[in-house]
C-alpha cells in the first residue's frame, strides 16, 4: 500500500562545490524510504521526499554529519510557567524531544527555563511554544521572536570565515612581499641569509595548517566516501607547494622555496570563497524580505477586551482591529468597516485595494486608511504569506533540468583534473627540453606547473551558475506577485512558444456587468434609463440568476433605489415578470416577448450588433409596451488587452479556449486581439486540444482559474494559475499569479526568460573558464599564485552575475 509521502527541508552547512552536493544528495538517498532529494548548493538546502514510516530526520542528520557536513540549528530559550515539580520538568523535556526537528530539549526546574536545540526550517519557536502550552503549561520566549535562526547561523559561519581570511592576509601580505622582492633583488644581501627562509616557513605555516586546516578535512571526507571535491584540488596544490619547500628548507638539496605560493593559493581561495559567501547571501533576501514583512503584533477581542497580543497567537474565529497605518496580521474577512489596503507587498500591484464588509484581507499587508475590523480565518503557516514562503523556499531548493549538465560534468570533473595534473607532471619532466637559462630545476618546473592545474580547476563555478540565478529569479518573481514552484517551471516558461487563455475569469472578470442601456424617445412615449433600471431591477431583485444580479447591482453603483416587486415569477429560458408599483414588467429574450403578443421591430437592430459584440441584451416592457434593452456582458479584465499585446510583442502566440460558441468568442477574441479562438470546447477537453499542440512541437502555457482548468494547466507544459482562482487550480499549475491579473503572465515569461540567459551566461563562464584555463595552465602560461586568484574569481563572476537579475526592469 502506498503511503503518502512527507517533505522537509534541511540547511546544510560546510558545502563548497557541486561535488559536495552530490555527495551529500548521495548520502541521503541510502537512506532506506527516501523518494526524492534535491540538495542546493546556492541556498544551501536539502529538500527531502521520503515515507516517513521508514525514514526519520535523524537518519538525514546522521547521514550528513557522516558525509562531513552539519545541519544549521537555532536555539530557543524558553521561560516555563506552571512547573510544579521536577517531575513535570522531565515530562516538558520528554515532549519537547519528541517534536519533530527538535534536536536537544533541557527543562530546568529550578530556574524555569527551556533550553531547546532545532532545526528551524522544520520547527519555529511559536511551535515550539505551542507543544509547551498543548502539554499544560505556559511558554515565554526570551529575545525576539522573530529572530531568523538559520540566518543567525549562517552569519556566524560567514564571521568564521572572516576571521581566517584575516588571518590568512596578516600573514601572507608580508610573506608575498618579502618573498618578490627577494627574487626580483630589491631587498639587498640580507633577503638571501639561511634565516629568512626559516622566516618564510614560520609565516607560511599558520596559513597552511590553521586558515587552509578545513581544506584539509574537506578532502579527508570527501575521499572517505568516494568522491573528490575542490578541497582535494586545494589541499594538493597547496600541500605540494608547501612540502616540496621544507626538504630546501633544510638544505637537503638547493632551491628555491615556494612557501609564498602555498599561502597565497589558500588565501586568494578563502578571499574568493568569503566573498562569495556573503554574495550568495545576498541572492535569498527576497525570502528575508518575505519573512520580514510580518506583523509583529495584533489588537484582537477577547471576552469584550480589545488586548494587544503577538501576532503567532492571533486564533482562528478571533475578531481583529485594524487601525490606519498599522499591518494585518493575518488573514481573514471584513466584518466591519471600510479602508484602502496597499497590498503591493504580496501581489505586486501598486494601487491601494478598497475594502468593506464581506471582503479577504491578507495578512502582511499595510492598511491606509480607516479601521476596520475582520474575523481570522488563517493563521500561522496557514496564511497567505506563509504559504508564500514556504512555495518559494521549494522553488529556490529545486533543480532546473539544465542543470543536469554541470551535474553530470561535476561528478567526474575534479578525478580528470587530478589525471590532467599527472600528465603535465609527466609531460614537463620527461618530454619538453629544459631551457639552459632557468635556475630552476626540471622537477620544480614540472612542480609548479602541475600545482597551477590543480589550483585554476573550477567546480565551483559549475555547481553555483543554475542554483544562484533559479534562487535570484524566484524571488524576483515573489516580490512582482508571480509564483514559480520550481526550477522546471522557470525554465520551461522562458521557452514558451504559446499562450492559451482561458476565457471566464481569466481574460473576462467572471462576473457579469451591465454594459448598455437603451430607451425609447420620451416623445415615443419613452422613459429614462434610470426609470428603465428601477423598473428591471425591482423585478430581478427576487432573482438568482447572474445576469439578473448584474442588473440589480448596476443600480445599486447608479443610486436607483429600487421596491419589492409583487407576483415575481421566472420563466425557464424566458426570463422574469413580476408587479412594480402596480405595474406589469417582463424582462426576458425575445421569445419571451413573442409569446406576448409584444412587437420588438424596432429592437432588432440593436439586438444584433449586441449579440455580435459577445453581449446577452434582455428587453424590459412595462406593461404592453417594450420601453427598452439593457444588455449584460462578462467584461474584459482590465489589463487583459495589454498583457495580451505584450505577449505579442515577445513573439508569442496567443489563443483563447472557451465552451462559448464561436460568435461570442470571435468577439471577445476579436476586442483583446488575440491569434486563434478555439471556441465550443467542453470542459473535460481542454487538456486533449492542449495536447495537439504540443504534438506539433509546440512549448504551450495554458493560464486558467478554474476547476475545470485543472487537467488544462497539468497537461500544459507551464500551467499558470489566477490567483483569484480556485485552490484546485492553483495547486495543478506550476506558477501562480497572486494578483490575478492577466499583466502577470508576461512579467512571468519575462522573468524565465531573463533567469534563462542568466543560467546559459554563467555555465558558459564556467565551462568555458575551465576549457581555456586548464590548458593554459597545462601549457606553462599561467603560475599558481595567478591561477588561485582566476579561480576565486571564477565563483564570484557567477555569483556576482545572478545577483544582476534582481535589479532587472521586469514591468
């Protein structure tokens, strides 16, 4: 029997290149149970599909840590109230320990504090205050709650970093500086005395064994299982640079010693290696910014109380005030009051949204101007914001397909730069004659060639070109409203060739709206549109029909105030009659007024060109007389016709799917300027039509709200959800479009197709870095000390390049 699956998420820490990745990726798969994973070099997590009644997150913890890596963790500091004894002490620890991503839990009696140790991508603390108040007792945290644990984490592994590139530069500055001008003469006599290579050594040292000791460690466990990364390149440059100068130090046999170059590879790399740290910081603060945008605090109504409670205990049902200038702290329904929400931070749109009674508000987002009060309906990760978080973090932990490339060429990358080392070795000290004029020896040569492949070898570079723009670009997409669940999806839209549209609620606002009103002449014996509506609208007042409500909302929005309408009836296929004011009115088709004797001659016309302009007219008589029409049209979205021309404009095809006959649909088709209209399309057939296209080898996206969307956008190659949509729809398309605005599904192409070049322009780098690079090095041209300062650059380049994404103009 198949169970479901569960996902989690771990940040790892210590991984350097792509060959860490797939060695802890590998490690995580014997794991018995494990479905799926997908390890992120860029934000540095292990996104883990597994049954969870064979596997556990300890079994990932312990298979990390035997690969040689560690998992982040945070550490929350509880106050406990309502300890009565220590019995109750052991009993909070023993249920703390089992929650799940809880690493270590202590209780202390005697001081009333929780100490807990967690992984916090999998537990927060206002979880984990929750289990204390679900076992009976009361939790207060100490320090702020909001407080990102993993970024605590990461930025004490930067300051670590930071402190031994320091050390490093104190002690290699000096050392390269005595070392050029001894060789080039500068410094006199002294430079040559047998000291100042003791010197050397003792400068040199620290920075081989203390700064350069991870590399070390790095390669240790990498080869242990089976692999080999960057570290091993590093550590044997560096090492073969540092070894072959103590026998000379020693005087065993002359030379010259090349301490410098040992200190200089470890440290040109851990310059490279902090700055690229501190990029690929730089490329999940959309996340930060995400995280960073809730509310802190909520005034809620508790037992006729309006008391100011942290925004993570806000209850479901709770009655929440909203003052101007102040964040909803969740989500729910206005149930009392008017204002204007700015809501830009989560839909990207920059209007103010108008809100009254019976209308969503969104959590996170800054209310204008007037109170109001809602029920929550969604808290915690329940919320839009943490759903949003939580898509994104997915998207930014999964693998683009054009990444399985650099995968590939990864794997066996760093054992044929260790071969290519062998061969130049062998190649200076055998094959190519030694030049008279060198001071050096021929082994030295061979030496400091072989060190200069291995030191200019880039995996890095590699593993961080698809992994950096993909988290750059999904986050740019979050902050413009556009959601992308994966890599897949962000790449595959930048190769879109078409676009179908689905019609209502999509292009159309799915909501019919009046959108003319016709009367006769007052010297025919006519009324005035306004006593047209009231007539009309008192009688569909009684009325379920859409059309019908159209009618009487319309005027509502005019200020025609309306009356009960007496003997309503309605008419299947007809439409409706009823009493106003004593008064009979019918308001129906044209069958209708036929079967009452009521001549529309002078109708026809009008109904025609209505009819031909996608609108459902309905004439009004009162009495015997037909006084009017009012026609009734699902309207165009407002932004439909640019987003459509913008599309254009990007060279795609657009085509619009509808169960709408052909007339109406050319008309709709014909007013937004779309390519193709493939009208009278049932339901369940909307995924086959998609499937034609695709067999002509067209890369289709079918953008929908619907439930009867759903096969549509699975089927599609990128299926792109209204967010106004139905939850089922937007859980079958691979990107949703908060707002609901049409303008969205351009910005979305746009944005892939930008990521796209970027994900090409930084693998080019990579490859083609190392395709020129190592045979330089293998020909002579470059030395060591230039080749650890290239491959440095070589990280940052990438990093440095996806992070131009985020200033991109993708309007």
């Amino acid at each position: 029997m198949m169970t479901d699956n569960k996902q989690v998420t771990l940040p790892v820490t210590g991984m350097t290149c792509a060959n860490c990745v797939a060695t802890v990726e590998r490690n995580i798969k014997k794991v018995e149970g494990v479905r799926k994973a997908n390890v992120n070099l860029s934000s540095e997590r292990a996104s883990i599909a597994f049954d969870p009644n064979s596997a556990h997150i300890n079994d990932f913890l312990e298979k990390i840590k035997r690969a040689g890596y560690g998992v982040a963790t945070g550490e929350a500091e509880l106050v406990i109230k309502r300890l009565s004894d220590d019995n109750d002490a052991r009993r909070l620890e023993k249920t703390l320990t089992k929650v799940e991503g809880v690493l270590e839990a202590q209780v202390f009696f005697t001081t009333e504090k929780a100490k807990i140790k967690y992984i916090p991508t999998v537990v927060s603390q206002s979880e984990l205050r929750r289990s204390v108040s679900d076992a009976g007792f009361e939790a207060v945290i100490l320090g702020d709650d909001l407080e990102d644990a993993e970024r605590k984490a990461r930025e004490a592994e930067i300051a670590q970093q930071r402190h031994y590139l320091t050390v490093g530069l104190l002690f290699t500055i000096p050392l390269f500086l005595l070392s050029m001008g001894r060789d080039f003469g500068i410094l006199g006599s002294w430079a040559f005395r047998p000291w100042v290579k003791w010197f050397m050594f003792a400068l040199a040292t620290p920075v081989q064994f203390y700064v350069g000791w991870q590399y070390y460690v790095g390669a240790y466990k990498s080869l242990r299982n089976r692999s080999a990364n960057m570290d091993v390149l590093v550590a044997m440059g560096s090492s073969a640079a540092y070894f072959y100068s103590i026998p000379i130090l020693f005087d065993l046999f002359p030379g010259h010693v090349y301490f410098e170059t040992s200190a200089m590879i470890i440290t040109l790399i851990k310059v490279g290696k902090f700055l690229e740290a501190r990029a690929k910081g730089r490329t999940s603060e959309a996340i930060k910014k995400l995280i960073g945008m809730r509310a802190k605090t909520a005034l809620v109504i508790r037992d006729g109380e309006e008391i100011e409670v942290p925004a993570e205990k806000v209850r479901v049902g709770d009655m929440v005030i909203v003052k101007p200038g102040e964040k909803i702290p969740v989500d729910g329904v206005v149930i009392e009051g008017h204002s204007s929400v700015d809501e830009s931070m989560i839909t990207g749109e920059s209007m103010p949204v108008e809100k009254g009674t019976g209308d969503k508000v969104i959590g996170a987002t800054l209310n204008k101007l007037g109170q109001f009060k809602f029920e929550a309906t969604q808290v915690g990760k329940d919320t839009a914001l943490s759903q949003i978080i939580r898509l994104v973090e997915e998207a930014q932990g999964s693998k683009a397909p054009i990444q399985r490339l650099a995968d590939r060429v990864s794997a066996v990358f760093v054992p044929a730069v260790i071969v290519i080392a062998f061969f130049t070795f062998m190649m200076w000290y055998f094959l190519i004659p030694m030049p008279a004029n060198l001071e050096i020896t021929v082994f030295t040569r061979a030496l400091i060639h072989t060190v200069a492949v291995l030191v200019i070898a880039c995996p890095c570079a590699m593993g961080l070109a698809t992994p950096t723009a993909v988290m750059v670009g999904t986050g740019k997409g979050a902050e413009m409203g556009v959601l992308l669940k994966s890599g897949k999806a962000l790449e595959r839209a930048g190769k879109l060739d078409t676009v179908i549209l689905d019609k209502t609620g999509t292009i159309t606002k799915g909501q019919p709206e009046v959108t003319d009103i016709l009367v006769k002449e007052k010297g025919d014996g006519g009324i005035s549109e306004s006593e047209l509506l009231f007539y009309a609208a008192s009688v569909e007042k009684g009325s379920e029909h859409p059309l019908g409500e159209a009618i009487w909302a319309e005027a509502g929005n005019r200020g025609v105030k309306i009356t009960e309408a007496d003997g309503f009836q309605a008419i299947v296929g007809r439409g409706v009659e009823g009493y106003v004011d004593g008064e009979k009115v019918f308001v129906g088709n044209r069958r209708m007024m036929e079967e009452r004797n009521l001549p529309i001659t002078k109708w026809e016309q009008e109904l025609s060109r209505l009819q031909s302009e996608a609108k459902t007219a309905m004439l009004v008589a009162v009495e015997d007389r037909v006084q009017g029409l009012i026609a009734v049209a699902d309207t165009v979205k407002d932004g439909s016709v640019q987003a459509i021309s913008r599309l254009h404009k990007m060279g795609l095809k657009v085509a619009m799917i509808t169960g709408d006959n052909k007339q109406t649909a050319q008309a709709i088709a014909q007013k937004v300027g779309l390519d193709e209209v493939l009208a009278g399309v049932l339901p369940g057939e909307k995924a086959s039509k998609i499937k034609v296209l695709q067999e002509e080898e067209k890369v289709v996206a079918m953008v929908g709200d619907g439930i009867n969307d759903a096969p549509a956008l699975a089927q599609a190659d990128v299926g792109i959800a209204i967010g106004t949509g139905t939850d089922v729809a937007i859980s079958a398309a691979q990107i949703t479009l908060i707002s609901g605005d049409l303008e969205g599904v351009p910005k979305a192409i746009s944005l892939s197709r930008h990521t796209l070049r970027t994900i090409k322009q930084n693998l080019f780098w990579a490859f083609i870095y190392n395709i020129i690079l190592i045979p330089a090095a293998v020909a002579g041209v470059l030395n060591p000390i230039m080749a650890a300062g290239a491959m440095a650059f070589s990280s940052i380049f990438v990093v440095s390049n996806s992070l131009r994404l985020r200033n991109k103009d993708i309007s």
